[in-house]
C-alpha cells in the first residue's frame, strides 16, 4: 500500500531543503538551485512548488534574486499539510473518498478498521512538522 506518492516525497525533499536554506542565510533558493541540490527533474519540481505555493507553505519571488522561500517556519508546517498539497486528501481505501466510490461500504467488515487507521495517520500527519523531520536526519 502506498500512502506516500513520489510526488509527495519530493515536496518533502524540496521543503526540507528550502528549510535548510532559511537556516543558512535566508536568502530565495531557485528551482534550479533545487532541483540540483535534490537530484529531481526541474521540470516536475516547478509543478510541485505551485502546489506548494497555492497552499501557503512557500512564497516565490521573481528577478534575478528571487526564487522560493518558506511561507512559514518549519515548525509551523504539518507532514499532512505538505502531503495533502500535492497528493489530495491523505486516503487509506478508496471507499473513503465518497458512498458512491464503493457499493458495499455498508455492509463490509473492513470499513471501520480501515478508518480507524485513515483517521489515526493523519492525526499522525497533522502532528509531525518539517522541523521534525529536520531534526531526524533529514539533511
């Protein structure tokens, strides 16, 4: 099962990144700085970082001295918040996305453990912040 998708990894990576950066010197990293420092295609990277940007996590600058920075502090930046950016609504089963999305929800023997264990990671989620992840190795 795959609860985290590559592009969720690679916002990751290019969070962490820009967290790391903020720390240095706080200067506007650009996506080409980015997507060398992280190894990603920058072409995907720049989608990501719209992603990223549309929901308040980071802010971009244009000009020769622009690029992307944090829009907050890596304390303030939910696991949850980052991955719902770019991948949607964290979901375990796809019956969770809607009634009409699975025709024995009722009735099956999975529906309440497997919320259980939706409800219990993006509580998960929501409870771990960039600079957790920071602080555990990343980088």
């Amino acid at each position: 099962m795959e609860i985290l998708r590559r592009n969720s990894d690679y916002a990751l990576r290019a969070l962490a990144a820009l967290a790391r950066a903020d720390g240095d010197d706080g200067r506007p990293v650009s996506a080409h700085q980015l997507a060398r420092a992280e190894r990603l295609a920058e072409p995907h990277l720049r989608k990501l970082l719209q992603k990223l940007e549309h929901a308040g996590l980071i802010v971009s600058s244009r000009g020769a001295a622009g690029g992307f920075r944090l829009a907050r502090r890596p304390e303030a930046i939910s696991l949850l918040e980052a991955v719902e950016a770019v991948q949607g609504k964290l979901v375990v089963n796809r019956c969770f996305l809607g009634r009409r999305a699975c025709s024995r929800r009722d009735s099956c023997p999975l529906s309440a453990k497997l919320a259980g264990i939706q409800e219990g990671l993006g509580a998960l989620f929501g409870r771990v912040n960039l600079a957790d992840l920071l602080a555990a190795g990343g980088r």
